[in-house]
C-alpha cells in the first residue's frame, strides 16, 4: 500500500515506482515524499495548501481531457471542410470517363495528403456522391454486407473505376495512346497531350525508361533525330531538351525565311532596275 501524507518516508516498493506506475496509481491524497523536512510540508496550512494544488491538477487533468475530446471533434469537422471545399463538385456519375477519372484521382490526392487513414477514406469519399452514383453506392455496400467483402479503399475504387470508367474506353484509349504522335502540335501541346491519354493506361508509362521512349518516339522526325542521340534517361530532361531543339529549329527557320524574302526583294528590284 502506497501511502501519503502522515508517512515518514516511502517503502521501497515506492522508490521502485516509474512514472508512469505512479501516474496509474490511485491519486493519495497528498504528495509522498521520501524526506519530510526537506522536500515537503511540515504545517497544516502547507499541507491544505498541496492538497488544493492537487486538486486544481486533477480539476487541469479533466479540462485538457475535454479539451482534447472538443478538439478531435472540431478537428474532424475540419477536415471534411477541408475536403468538400477542396474536391469542389460532388460527383453526378456523368457519361465521361474523363471526368470520373479526374474526380477520383483528385479525391485521393486530397486524401493521401490529409492522411485520412483507409477506414475512413470510404466515408469522405461517398459523402460526395449524389444522385445516381449514391444510389449506386448504397446498392453495393449492401451487396459487400451480403457477400461478406471488406469495404475497402481499394475494393472502392475498383468497382468505381469499372462502373464509370469502363474497360471498353480505357482499352480504346490505350490504343490512341499507344498511336498518338507529335504531327502538327507543339512540343509543349504534344507533351499536355501526351500526359493526358497517359493517365488512362499507366502500365504503358510505369517506368521512366519506358515513358521516355514512348515520348521521344510520338516525336517529329526533326525533334527524334536530335533527341536519340543524348540518351536522356529521365522524363523532364526529355522535355525540357525537346523544347529547347524546338526553339533553335524555329529560330533557324525564321532566319533562313528571312534571308529568303530578302534576296527575293533584291532580286525583284534588281530585276526592275535592268528593265
């Protein structure tokens, strides 16, 4: 038995206790001490008074406890605030793999970055579904409780990602992907471009080894033939030299067109002069 105030110093079981045994231990009604003259009160009044301290400590205890309850709550709130304001549209499960695709990357990255944990991520997420997409989500997480599959984060976007973005567009987009060149574009639009159609087949750009030469091959045969020899071997790099080779070739062309519609007002004055 620990004992308080009246003692004359601690048993050894005492002194053998860390702090976070004492902490776990009823609260005495004093404060033990191992040497009464030295390190405690010897009065009744100095005793009254560590008595009222202990008791405004545990009085301090119960408020930070239920601050720190107020602030879980305030700061949950926070966070779905945080979450719709920033998601900025519920999603309405329109006929565009496009936009579905875009919304739920968006979700993740919002989520990935709030460090929402997986349990909790289902619940911001199909917050904002509505319509015919709520709908949808309620028919499945009862076919889940039904069929006994864990409603995960991944089994989510699994069944998303098939019901709004289907295996028919993404193979169809795959295949423009895999045809899409430079033609016609700028560097700077191919690449807008090129980064787009990417994101519907990833396994095709998984590796920057590989992500590079699909790149570089989509390139003109101007732009190809200039950027082969380097061997870059990361994605920017690619980029960033594509777009200085564009510009020197656009200065280069605007010289010589230059020195053309030069000598050819020359030689059209000349022309006149000698008639």
């Amino acid at each position: 038995m620990v004992r308080g105030e009246g003692t004359k110093g601690r048993g050894p079981k005492m002194e053998a206790l860390r702090l976070k045994d004492w902490v776990a231990l009823p609260f005495p009604r004093g404060r033990p001490r191992a040497n009464p003259k030295a390190n405690g009160p010897t009065t009744e009044r100095e005793r009254g008074a560590g008595n009222q301290g202990n008791n405004r400590e545990m009085a301090d205890e119960g408020t930070q406890r239920r601050n720190n309850s107020e602030f879980n709550v305030e700061g949950q709130d926070g966070i779905t605030r945080r979450f719709v304001k920033l998601i900025k549209n519920p999603f309405f499960g329109k006929p565009d793999p496009t936009i579905a695709k875009e919304w739920l990357a968006r979700a993740e990255k919002i989520l990935d970055t709030a460090r929402i944990s997986n349990s909790q991520r289902l619940v911001y997420t199909t917050f904002m579904l509505e319509a015919s997409t709520e709908r949808w989500w309620k028919l499945l997480s009862m076919k889940w409780k039904w069929e006994g599959v864990p409603s995960t984060w991944e089994n989510f976007k699994r069944e998303f990602t098939n019901k709004y973005v289907p295996v028919v567009t993404q193979e169809k987009r795959e295949v423009n992907f895999i045809k899409f060149e430079q033609q016609n574009m700028s560097v700077s639009v191919y690449e807008s471009q090129f980064t787009d159609l990417a994101r519907f087949c990833p396994h095709l750009v998984d590796i920057e080894e590989r992500k590079v030469r699909k790149f570089v091959k989509g390139l003109n045969k101007d732009l190809r033939d200039k950027l082969i020899p380097l061997q870059l071997q990361t994605y920017m790099a690619v980029v960033d030299r594509a777009l200085a080779i564009e510009n020197d070739l656009e200065e280069q062309r605007m010289l010589i067109q230059s020195y053309l519609e030069y000598h050819h007002t020359v030689d059209r004055e000349t022309i006149i002069v000698g008639m």
